[in-house]
C-alpha cells in the first residue's frame, strides 16, 4: 500500500514539473512576450533607424515646421485699429449746470473710429514668397543633413565590422597559439625543448591574450559610437551588426558620377535655391519701399453736435526710402550666384577625391587579394608543422606568425578603408545606387 502511494505521489511530482517546464516555454508567447534574441542590424536598417532616430537629425527637422510657422506670419495681413475717447469729463463732486445727463451731452466730446494701413508694392505678396524659398532652402539643407548621417552611420558600420574581423582573427591566432603552447609544455616535460623556448612561448601567449582583450574593446566602443547615432533608446544594449564585409569592385566612370551629383547633391540644390531666395528678399526690400497708406475714419460727438471724420496719411519718402535695404539685398543676390558656384565646384571637387580614394584602396586590396594572404598563410603554417616537429627555430616560427598577423591584419584595414571610400564616393555623388 505504501508502495503504491509512493508510485502516485511520484507521477504527480513528474506531471506537475512538466506542466511548469511547459508553462516557463509557452507562457511568454501565450501574452506576446517572445523571448529576447539579439538583434542584429544590417547596413540598411542601421541607415533607417538613423533616419527615423538620431535626435541631432530630428532637431534639424524642426526646422522646417519653424519655417512654415513663418510662411503662417508672412502671409498675414495687418491688423485695424480700433480708437475711442471721452474728454472734459466732470470730476467726482463737481456740481455741474443743468445736471450730469445734459452737461455729458452738451459738453463733452467722444470719439470713436476705426483705421487700416493698406499695404502697397504687393509686400504681403512678397513676404509669402521670400518665406516660402526660404522653406525650400531648409528642406534641402536637411536632406543634406540626411544625406551626412548616412555617411557617418556607414562609416561607423564598418569601423564595427573591422573591429570584429579583427577579435575573430586574434581570436584564431589566440586559439592556435593555445596549441603550440600545448605542444611546448609536452616537449619540454619531455627534454625536448630548453625551459628557456618554452618561457618564451608562454610570453607569446601572453601577447594573444592582450590582442583579443583589445580587439573587444575596440568592438565594444564602435558598437557604442554606432549606437549613438542610429538614437540610444532605439537599439537594445545587445545589439550586433550584420552583413558582408567584402571587397566589391566599382564598374562606373568618374564623369558620369560628377554628372550624377550634380543633379542629385541636396547641398547644391539648397544653394541653387539661395538665388531665389535672395531675389525674393530683394523685391521684397524694393517693395517695403513704397509707403504704404492709412485710411481711417471716426464718429465724434463734440458739444451736443455729432460729425463723421475721414482722413488718408500716408509717409512722405523724402529721406528713408528703404534704400539701404535694397542695396544690401542687391548685392545678397551676387553673394548667392557666387556661393552657388562655389558649391558646384565643391561638388566636382568631392567626387572626384572620393572616387580617386576608392580606386587607390581598391588597388592596395588587390594587392593582398592577389596572392599575399596565401602566401602569408602558407608561411605560417609551413613554420608552425616544421616548429612542432623540431625542424624550425622558436624565432622563425614567431616570426612567421607576426608576419601573419600583420598582413591579416593589414588587409582588413585595407579592406575596411575601402568600404568607407565607397560610402565616401556615395555620399559625394548624392545617392547609395552606385553601379
């Protein structure tokens, strides 16, 4: 009888833990909580999340509903003026001939009108105008700042994926070495090698380890700096990069880029856009030139009689006709032909230094890729068989090794630096579609 309560208490216990492992899985997917998997952003989506986070980015933006507020302000119309009076009011106290009722009817004088300035040159015209070029101006600008972002996310992208081709490599290198050192410490338990070598490959060990404890850093910093511009808040602490990091070789003539940016460039057509803009503000100054008119008009009841008044003003321009202004408008407008030549000139400039950079590092990475990381490689492991079987001094063998490391190690950076001339060379032409 005990025997078979123990058999039931038993089969309860196993029902109720497979019951809560069951739970413990299923549960979380049950309330839409999936569990956490790292998150791995490739160059794409880390370019997107930039554009859709990166506060600086989004400060920038406000700009441009600052601009249309201004439109909103331009495009406003004076506003009447509304004027009322009552004088020869009788103090508190004052005795007055014939009673309060008749002396304010009698005595006193009340006005009452309305005023309106009628603008004339068509400024509010004019003002909506230099408003809305403005607005055009800082729509460019702040694609221009996209286009900036790009570049710095793109650089940063692949100052990550060199940082992590680098710990792989020291972690290879680090993992390999743990093996001569193995070896060592057999050889010299048996004879086979002097305390003296085998002190020195533990020295070397030392080296591995350092270059992997580096290696992590320098991911851990470039994730960092990533991070802060694709916005903190919009990647998770655990996030990773992902995607190739291989060299892919441009088939595109340097004429036909400096064509393509010329049409494309954001920072070009802002200053294009600056000539309109500073013709704008010039009618605008000639405009604020003529004198604009008033026109009001006024109900007085003065000593029982009740008369209507109407009256024009207007400015005399004897002296300040808004010269000044339009002078230095005038010579706005030569300022912005100039700068726009400028930026044109910068354009052709930019392209062509971002296009002569990708050719010359994709030529270095040719030069690893056209036989030197195998021959290094094929150093490496010739010292490293002939060194575990006694055939090669510690020295060459050590050698070989650092030989090794520095053109891996080379090539990546070659590699990497060719990767950030091509974003370079986008950021240039204006555009992510290169051939």
């Amino acid at each position: 009888m005990k025997a078979k309560r123990a058999i039931m208490h038993l089969r309860k216990t196993i029902v109720h833990a497979a019951g809560a492992f069951v739970w413990a899985v299923l549960a979380p997917s049950a309330f839409g909580q999936a569990p956490q998997v790292p998150i791995r952003l490739t160059l794409d989506q880390a370019i997107q999340l930039a554009l859709q986070n990166n506060h600086s980015l989004l400060a920038n933006r406000t700009n441009i509903p600052q601009n249309l507020a201004n439109e909103v302000t331009a495009s406003l119309r004076p506003n009447p003026t509304l004027f009322t009076d009552w004088e020869y009011l009788p103090l508190p106290g004052v005795s007055v001939n014939g009673g309060l009722a008749g002396y304010l009817h009698d005595s006193t004088e009340g006005d009452i009108g309305l005023s309106y300035l009628f603008e004339r040159g068509q400024k509010r015209q004019h003002r909506l105008r230099a408003a809305k070029d403005a607005t055009a101006v800082t729509r460019s600008l702040v694609v221009d700042n996209e286009r900036t972002l790009t570049f710095q996310v793109a650089q940063l992208f692949y100052d990550v994926q060199l940082a992590e081709s680098t710990l792989d490599l020291a972690n290879q290198d680090l993992k390999s070495f743990q093996t001569t050192v193995d070896i060592g410490e057999r050889q010299y338990k048996v004879g086979a090698i002097s305390q003296n070598d085998y002190l020195q490959i533990k020295l070397q060990l030392a080296q591995f380890q350092t270059n992997v404890e580096q290696a992590v850093l320098s991911r851990d910093q470039a994730l960092s700096d990533l991070r802060q511009q694709l916005g903190y808040e919009s990647v998770p602490a655990g996030y990773d990069v992902a995607g190739p990091f291989e060299y892919q070789p441009l088939t595109v003539k340097i004429e036909d880029l400096q064509t393509k940016a010329l049409l494309n460039r954001p920072d070009l057509r802002a200053a294009q856009l600056g000539i309109t803009t500073a013709n704008s503000n010039y009618e605008l100054a000639k405009a604020n030139g003529k004198q604009d008119v008033t026109v009001s008009g006024n109900y007085s009841h003065v000593n029982g009689i009740s008369a209507v008044t109407f009256s024009v003003s207007v400015p005399l321009p004897i002296f300040d006709r808004n010269q000044g202004n339009i002078a230095q408008t005038h010579y706005a407008v030569t300022q912005a032909q100039q700068q726009q030549l400028q930026a044109r000139g910068q354009v052709m400039d930019d392209v062509r230094d971002a296009y002569v950079g990708a050719q010359s590092n994709g030529r270095v990475v040719q030069i690893y890729r056209s036989g030197v990381l195998d021959d290094a490689k094929t150093s490496r492991d010739i010292s490293e068989y002939s060194y575990h079987r006694g055939a090669t001094a510690l020295l060459d063998f050590l050698v070989a090794l650092r030989n090794y490391d520095a053109i891996e190690l080379s090539y990546r950076q070659a590699l990497a630096a060719y990767l950030t001339a091509t974003e370079q060379l986008r950021e240039a032409v204006g555009s992510r579609s290169l051939p």
